[in-house]
C-alpha cells in the first residue's frame, strides 16, 4: 500500500517497493521492471556505488508533480543497517529497513497499520544487528530536516499518473487522516496469518515446556547418525546468508541453499555484468551463472537423544506444523525389492530406529528464534537442508523415532 504524506509544504511517498542497480537503469530496464511490480511510478535513488528504483502503483486523483520519496530522502539518516518505524496517527505507521552501503531492502519502504508493521518486521526478524529507531511525524520533521541527502522525485515512467484499473490507495495528511476507508489486500491477509502462525508457534512451545512428562522415552541406539542440532545448524546457515548482498558488480543474487558443510549462493549475470567482475565462484560455461560455496563453521555433532516411538514423532512433528500453518511432507520409504526364490523367509530382526525423511515448508523466516527453538524441541529431529523459493524457505531432512 502506498500513500502520500505530507509534512511541512512538501509531499512524501511511502510504501515503495525497492531494486537495486549497478548503474543508472535505462528507460526499458524501468518500464521492464515496472510491469513486473505491476507499477507505473517510479523513484531513482543516486547513491555513491549504486542506483536504486523504487516502484509503486499510482494513486487515482494524485500527480507526481512534487511529490518525492520518503524512503531514499532518509535511507543514510541513521548508521546501518537501521529499522525505522514512525507513527503517523493512531491506526498508520511507516517502516524503513535499510543495510549495507544504506540500501533500502526490496521489502523495507512500508506504510500500514499494525499488523502490517508487524509482519514487515518479523520478514526482517533474521537480521541481529538492527539499529532500531522509533519515532512519529514530529521525529520524521526532524530527520528531514537534519538530511542534506538531494530528494528523489517521484514520476510516472510512461508521463501517465494515474491508470483507473490500479486499486485506489490514500492521500495521508499531518492534522487529519481517512484510517476507515484503508483495503487489506490479499498479500496483507496472508502477513498475517503468518503471524498468527508465529504466535501459534510460541504458545505451543509454552504449552510444552509446562506439560509434565508422562513416560520417558526409549534411550537412543548407539547406531544412531550423529548429526549438528537443528538450531544450531539453522543458526549457522542464517549467520552464512543472512547479510549477502541484492546484487554484486552487476551479477542479481538469484538462489540460495545450505547443505551441511556450506551455504551455496547462485548468481545470475544481469545487462551490464560482464566476467570482469564477478562474485567469487564457479562460472557456467555460458557464463551467465556464478555459483559460490561458502563453508559453514565446523559444528559439533549431537549424539542422538533419547527417541520417541515412530507414532507419537510423527503426530508431535505434525500437530506442530498444523498448529504452526506449516506445509509438512513425507517423503515414503523406498520399497523392499521382493524376495528370490528358494530364499530363506525368516524375518529380518527390527532396526534399531526408524527415519523418516520429510520437507517442509514455510512463509516465515525459520531463523527466527521461536523456529530454531521448536525444531530443537523434537526428539529425533535433524534437518539436512533448505532453499530460498518464490514461496518461502523450503527445509529437507529426518525425523528418527525407535
């Protein structure tokens, strides 16, 4: 959502959504990008090293004549990497989250109410080093006051400010403000759910940390894997992706993945990138892609705990997921090739454990603590790896049980 905030004589636009540039983009690149945002204004920023675009849908009955975007005006006002939030009434905040060289995340230019500041900052809940500020409109006053940052003015990329099938977004003044008439959209509902599902997460982890125990589990086989815990083990992973940068010399940071010994970063050569210059890896033989390999910290193995019997895991596993609104899969056990003829029948004795590989996937961040804790909670829980999608993090690894 974006809106128009007027401070002073001058009128600011928030609620944009930010990408990153190696150069100053061309004409095409912009009309290109914006019909991917399903947008048709636009803010370049000029930073020393960089260009940015901030790109939003118009708002009907508004023009981009001095109009300029609060974002980039105040993105290197504080020390980095910094989280702003400023109340502007009752029931409308706006968010800033910029980090390295001062850049404005895709993500970080948000203007709504509580639930969507809320989730806004649970996106960004991954990142430890956060310079937080908080602030109203008298403080965003004073900001802009104290910035001598040149403004980035706001302007339609095909000279059209206003197209009637764009949703209408408001016009957000200093002494009076139309909260009742804000629209939820669809993305916002599922912001929060997702934090609904956070705050699921937390209470069924209370709700077991204060149930007593009814039986001890069986004691682990010594045949067990020993494995890195899976707090630990996301913790290193987040540590290894959490701080990569949008872009490097051009080249657009397209996929990421941890295994157990290193996080692995793919990087997709963008129009102007050339081998040159280009992140630290292996290049395809196209040369368009550059996959990197950055070694995790050599972690401890955890011996395996006492386990639960196969049932009560699985059903544990699951009711957490549920609870949680995560998507859970298992994957089946391959089948047991059958048996050749004139071959002695008698049964195989029981395996010590049983392993279930499973995938899961979620919306919000597992390096959050609440994940990484409810993970470690489950006996017999490891987790192999995880990958950045379109939809969220995708975790692979095994639930052991006895």
């Amino acid at each position: 959502m974006s809106g128009i905030i007027q401070i002073g004589k001058r009128r600011w636009l928030a609620g944009m959504s930010w990408l990153s540039y190696e150069s100053s983009p061309s004409k095409s690149d912009l009309r290109e990008d914006a019909e991917r945002q399903r947008a048709a204004w636009v803010s370049i920023r000029n930073a020393t090293d960089y260009k940015q675009a901030g790109f939003c849908a118009p708002i009907e009955g508004e023009k981009t004549r001095n109009l300029f975007s609060l974002a980039a005006k105040l993105a290197e006002s504080k020390q980095q990497p910094w989280l702003g939030v400023f109340r502007i009434d009752d029931q409308l905040s706006w968010y800033i989250a910029v980090r390295d060289n001062h850049t404005i995340l895709p993500d970080g230019d948000v203007l709504g109410g509580p639930d969507e500041i809320r989730a806004a900052r649970e996106r960004h809940s991954g990142f430890l080093d956060w310079n937080h500020v908080e602030g109203d409109l008298a403080a965003l006053t004073e900001m802009l006051d104290a910035v001598d940052e040149k403004s980035s003015p706001v302007k339609p990329i095909d000279g059209v400010s206003t197209t009637p099938q764009i949703a209408i977004a408001a016009t957000v003044g200093v002494s009076l403000l139309v909260g009742a008439g804000w629209w939820y959209s669809h993305k916002q509902q599922e912001e929060r759910e997702r934090q609904a599902a956070m705050a699921a997460m937390r209470m069924r982890l209370a709700q077991q940390a204060a149930a007593p125990k009814i039986a001890a589990p069986a004691a682990a086989p010594s045949s067990a894997p020993a494995i890195p815990a899976p707090d630990i083990w996301l913790h290193a992973c987040g540590n290894a992706v959490l701080d990569l940068p949008l872009s490097q010399y051009g080249w657009a940071l397209d996929k990421v993945t941890c295994n157990q010994a290193s996080a692995v970063v793919t990087w997709k050569r963008s129009d102007g990138a050339t081998l040159d210059q280009h992140p630290d890896g292996t290049v395809s033989p196209d040369g368009e892609v550059v996959t990197q390999a950055l070694p995790l910290p050599k972690l401890d193995a955890l011996p395996m705990e006492a386990l639960l019997s196969r049932q009560e895991a699985s059903e544990r596993f699951r009711a957490w997921t549920q609870s949680s609104n995560l998507k859970l899969t298992f994957t089946p056990p391959p089948s047991a090739p059958p048996a050749l003829p004139g071959a002695d029948k008698q049964q195989a004795p029981a395996p010590a454990f049983t392993q279930a590989a499973f995938s899961l996937s979620t919306a919000v961040t597992p390096f959050a603590s609440e994940f990484e804790q409810a993970l470690a909670a489950l006996p017999g829980m490891r987790i192999s790896g995880i990958e950045l999608t379109d939809a969220g993090w995708t975790l692979q690894g095994v639930l052991y049980a006895r």
